[in-house]
C-alpha cells in the first residue's frame, strides 16, 4: 500500500468531510481515507495498481473540491 497526502480546499462541514471519504473510498483499491477538516489534509492509503494519484485527485474534483498541486 502507498500513502497519498493531498490539501484539498472548499470543504467547510463534515458533510464535506463524508462526501470525500465516500467518493475516495469508493474507487478501488483504496485502504483507508482520513480527511482533517480544519487543515484540509486528506490521506488516502492506496494500492497504487488499482487506484491512482490521478484517479484519487479527479475524483475529489469532480466532486467540486479543489486539490492543491
């Protein structure tokens, strides 16, 4: 398993915070998703065969959050 550490902006409640670990959680391969709302940091332990960086990033985007480069 591989660990991805984004920053991502625009969640603002912990519905926000359900959304991207429903959404991340849901691609395959994915471990475990914390999201830290106050920081915005969200980990993601990831295998990186079935789900990767970019696959994480879009999925959070097209949800309507924005992901820091």
């Amino acid at each position: 398993m591989n660990v991805l550490t984004l920053t991502v902006t625009g969640m603002s409640c912990m519905g926000c915070v359900n959304s991207v670990k429903s959404l991340v959680g849901a691609l395959p391969g994915i471990a475990h998703c914390n999201v830290d709302l106050p920081s915005g940091r969200v980990e993601v332990s990831h295998d990186p065969a079935l789900a990767t960086p970019d696959a994480i990033r879009a999925a959070i985007t097209d949800a309507g959050y924005q992901v820091a480069p």
